[in-house]
C-alpha cells in the first residue's frame, strides 16, 4: 500500500469547513438517505457550495421538510426530493430511468444497521440487499449519467463495522449460518469498500472517481435498532482507543471531502476515515480498512454475484 493520503482536515472537522472555498455551480448532486443523519449534512453542504441536489429518499415528507430546511439555512433553491426505496429494484430502476442529464456527485449515503433478520420479497437479507444491492443497481443504472459528466464522484459509505466480517460468498443471505445482525451489517459494509475498488477498476476509464469512507460514531436514526447499552458496550470493548461521538456535521464531513473536495481530484478506490486515507487494519483494530476489503478478486467477485444476483 503506497502511504496513505492525508488532508488538513481531522475528526473534528465538519463538512461546511472541507467545502469552504469550494464551487459547485453547475454541478448536480444526489445523496441517498438525504433525510436524516449524516445524509441530511451532507446534502446542506452540497447545496451551500452551489450544487443542484437530490435528496432521494423513502419518506419523501421527510425529504420535503429536509429541502425547506436546507433553503432556509443556505439559500440554496435548487433542492429536490425523489423516491427511492433501495430495498425494491424496482424502485431503484424508476429513479435511474427518471433521471436525465448528467450527473457529478453522488453519495450512497443509505442504509440500514444490525437489523433484526428480515428478508425482501426476492429471499436476499435486508441489510446486504439495502446497503449494497440497492446502490449497486442504482450506481450501474446511473453509469450513462455519472460518465456524462466528465470527472463525476461516487461516495461509498461504509462503516469500521467492516471489520467484523469479509463478504461471505458462501453464504451471503445467511440461508445455512444462523443469522447474526452484526455480521449481517459488517459483510454489507465490506461490500461497499469492495464496490468501491470494483468500481475503479472498470469505470477509470469514463473519468469516474469512486471511494469509500467510516463517517465515525454518530447517533442518528441509523441506530433505531441497536440499544444505548450496546452501543456504550461496544464503545467500551474498544477500550481507550474508542474514538467520541461526532456531531452530524462533523459526520459528514468525510463524505463531501470525497464527494467534492479539490484535493481528492485523481484519487479513486480507497478508503478514508476522519478525512484522511486509513491504513491497513492489524487484526482485531477497530480503526482502518482490512485488507480483504481492498482485494481486486473479491471485488471482482462481488460485481459478478450482485449482477448475477439482480438479474435473477
């Protein structure tokens, strides 16, 4: 791994700080999720430097609020609000049929944590089918679009959760192991560094830039499932090591620092946490990227198994 790339800016750095100074006019941004938590930041910062923005969300109330809340703390007037349920291809495939023109930033901002085990109408566990299928069917059906706009950003959201699990080929929809939540999130999230790398290697060519990112500990709506006591548990598992809580702001500021940051012009496949690149994880580390979730073949893999997967 060549040394990893670092910025001025830290943990403690919010998003509109990493877009200061930086202008998006013109430029057509989408982040899903975009009504609460990290989303709702990320897309205020986006649409404060200038950029059109989305916010394609379920609870399209929710993302009508989140747009007059964006207007009035930013000014910005070019927000809109679309449905998108990631759960449901076919809703994935109306939003990227609607879509026309080009597109230049777009942050898979969505997903689902440590949920109970449920399963969509096609049989896939809930957790991979939303964090990882959802966005790969919604990126590859926005490809045209994010080629179209000659040096666009694709933002993958990831989690340390990743470190908890590879994706388990064998057996991803845990129909033979017995259901683990956590394993459950963790391979989903391994899954979005993978798509990351896969990405890179097929679309470098189209000027399509593509990373992925740990946001840090924030509490939002992502933890609906996940009790205060389990998460200070796990906190404390760390040790001295376990990093304090970011505001939302501060949460999303990773995400704009790939999504639209001059400094990250050229870099694509990696893997940032606190807005700097993370070093390989030693076994066991609750901080950096584990290997296997850089790995060109897995990544490969992936790719294949979620185009197998979604034409079934």
């Amino acid at each position: 791994m060549t040394t990893p790339l670092t910025t001025p800016f830290s943990a403690s750095s919010t998003a509109a700080e990493v877009l200061a100074g930086t202008d998006l006019t013109g430029r057509r941004a989408v982040v899903t999720g975009g009504a609460s938590g990290i989303g709702v930041e990320t897309a205020r910062a986006l649409a404060g430097a200038g950029a059109a923005v989305t916010l394609a969300v379920r609870d399209t109330a929710a993302g009508d609020r989140t747009a007059d809340d964006i207007h009035a703390t930013t000014g910005a007037r070019d927000v809109t609000v679309a449905h998108l349920d990631l759960a449901d291809p076919s809703s994935v495939a109306a939003f990227t049929s609607a879509w026309e023109g080009p597109l230049h930033i777009l942050v898979n901002n969505a997903g689902v944590m440590a949920a109970p085990e449920t399963r969509t109408p096609q049989g896939w566990e809930l957790q991979f089918a939303t964090n990882h299928l959802g966005h790969f069917a919604l990126t590859t059906g926005l490809h045209r679009a994010l080629a179209a706009a000659d040096g666009a950003r694709v933002v993958s959201v990831s989690s340390s959760a990743h470190l908890r699990s590879p994706v388990v080929f064998e057996d991803i929809h845990f129909r033979e192991r017995p259901y683990e939540p956590w394993a459950a999130y963790g391979q989903s999230k391994t899954a979005n560094v993978l798509f990351a790398v896969g990405a890179t290697a097929r679309w470098a060519d189209d000027g399509i830039l593509v990373n992925s990112l740990m946001p840090g500990g924030i509490r939002t709506r992502l933890q609906r499932h996940v009790s205060d006591e389990t998460l200070e548990r796990m906190r404390a598992r760390v040790g001295a090591g376990a990093p304090n809580w970011k505001s939302p702001e501060q949460g999303a500021a990773t995400s704009v620092l790939l999504a639209a940051s001059p400094l990250l012009d050229g870099v694509s496949g990696r893997y940032f946490e606190d807005c700097n690149e993370a070093a390989h994880a030693e076994p066991g580390a609750a901080r950096g990227v584990a290997p296997y979730a850089l790995d060109p073949e897995a990544a490969a893999l992936l790719w294949q198994v979620s185009l197998d997967t979604l034409a079934a």
